[in-house]
C-alpha cells in the first residue's frame, strides 16, 4: 500500500465517521417536528421489524406536528406500539386513519440534556476520525519499515495525514455546534 492509498483509505473513513454523526445528530429531537427523528423506528410488522418510512407516509404539515398515513390501516396499532416503546418520548394520536405526533416544547432540563448528549456522540466521533489516524500511520510506518517508501515519504505522509484529521474534526465540531445552538434556541 502506498502512502496515497493509506491517505485515501484514511479520508474514506473519516468521512464516514462525520456522516455517521451526522445521521445520529439528526435523529435527536429538536422541538420541532422533523422526519429525521422517525428513521429508526422499526415496527413489528406481521412478525418482521419493518422501518416506518415502510409503512406509511411520512410529512410535517406544521412546525410542531408530525402527520404518519399508513398505506395499510391494519398496520396503525403496530406503528402507534413502536412509538410508545420508542425512546422518542412521544404520544401518538390516531383518528384511524392519520397518526399525528405533537412534538411538546422542549424544556431547559431536557434541552442542557440533549446537548450533552450531543457532547458526548462529538467526542465518540473525534475518538474514531483518530483511529482512523492512527491506522493510516500505521500502515505507512509498516511500508517505511519494508523499504516501501523512504523516511522523508513517510514524514510528510503524516504531516498530511495529521492535516486531514485536523480538517476533519474541525467538520465533525461545526456540526455539533450547529446542533447544540439549534438544540438551545427556543
């Protein structure tokens, strides 16, 4: 493996590591209403776990609202079960055709909760855009030490390797960032 390859296959997996967080920071509710906050929910469907956007349309007609319509009205109890087991903390309300989520007003407990743990899941993908670092070294150290590329390669391999990572974790703090000040705004 050359050092471009090591610093390719480095940059591939930080940059999974900032869609990763990404994708989790989404799913963290906000106070308002947003489909995002439903994309792990799996309904037991007929004996088989089946996401939700499966089942049912998913649309936000108002800022604190979220409207689920079933294709299959059979399936309204199942997804209204999935809702009340979830951890979204929600309240599902059924007219028989059309489950309506109110999404309530955060309070500051909650909100100063949220942000830690969006401090935390930060912190969980720092550690990981790191590993990735220190594979990358890795490699480039174990194709130095099989005289695949010289001392100087290697030096500034990881001089661009360590740029990359800076980059990088500089993407994954603008994100928690904009999620704490969204999560903080009333």
């Amino acid at each position: 493996m050359s050092i471009e390859e090591a610093l390719s296959n480095a940059e591939d997996r930080m940059h999974k590591c900032v869609d990763s967080l990404k994708h989790d920071l989404s799913s963290i509710r906000t106070g308002r209403a947003s489909p995002a906050i439903l994309e792990r929910l799996m309904v037991d469907y007929f004996g088989a776990p089946t996401p939700v956007q499966s089942l049912a349309t998913i649309s936000v007609p108002e800022p604190r609202l979220i409207s689920i319509q079933p294709w299959d009205r059979q399936s309204i109890p199942a997804i209204e079960r999935a809702i009340q087991k979830s951890d979204l903390g929600l309240t599902p309300n059924s007219d028989g055709t059309v489950i309506r989520l109110v999404i309530p007003q955060l309070t500051d407990d909650r909100r100063r909760d949220l942000v830690k743990h969006v401090q935390r899941r930060t912190e969980e993908a720092r550690v990981a855009v790191r590993n990735c670092r220190r594979d990358g070294v890795e490699a480039m150290r174990k194709d130095e030490r099989e005289k695949i590329v010289s001392e100087d390669d290697l030096r500034r391999g990881q001089e661009s390797l360590q740029k990359l990572t800076d980059r990088v974790v500089a993407q994954v703090d603008d994100a928690a960032r904009d999620k704490e000040r969204e999560l903080m705004e009333p």
